[in-house]
C-alpha cells in the first residue's frame, strides 16, 4: 500500500521529520531564555517545565527517526557526512 503523503506513516500518524526536530530544539532554546529574563519563580519554573518538555519530545522525534532510517544508518560513523578531500 502507498500513502501519498509521505509524512503520514501506516497507523496514519504524522512521521517525524529532522525539521521537526530542529525546530523543537530552538523553541526549548527560546523558552530557556526567557526563563532566563523571567522576573518571578514561577514563571521561571514553568518556562523551563515547557523547554525541557520539548527537548523531551525532540529526543523522541530523534529516536523515531533513528528507528525508521534503521540498522544501516545507525552503523554509519559520525562523519560519513563529511565530504573526502
């Protein structure tokens, strides 16, 4: 069977993508700074709650993608993106 949204995975869930990933990471870099800047305890606390949260599900969404690119791709070494010289 194909899916003609290539996002959407069998169970008709939406399939992670690195973006996702990417972009769940700089809203929990953002919710940081905030609570960085916060003025009181408890909006401090909250804001860091929602960034480690996000870090959470982004390291979910990485797992995920890991699991479908499979045993191959997890085998490779850390620069096997690098470009030879």
């Amino acid at each position: 069977m194909t899916y003609r949204n290539s996002n959407i995975d069998r169970t008709g869930e939406a399939a992670p993508e690195p973006s996702s990933v990417a972009q769940l990471r700089r809203e929990a870099r953002k919710a940081r700074s905030l609570g960085d800047a916060a003025f009181s305890d408890d909006a401090r606390q909250q804001l860091y709650e929602i960034a480690a949260s996000l870090d959470r599900e982004a390291t979910l969404m990485e797992a995920a993608l890991a699991a479908k690119a499979g045993p191959a791709a997890r085998r490779r070494p850390a620069t096997a993106h690098v470009a030879p010289r």
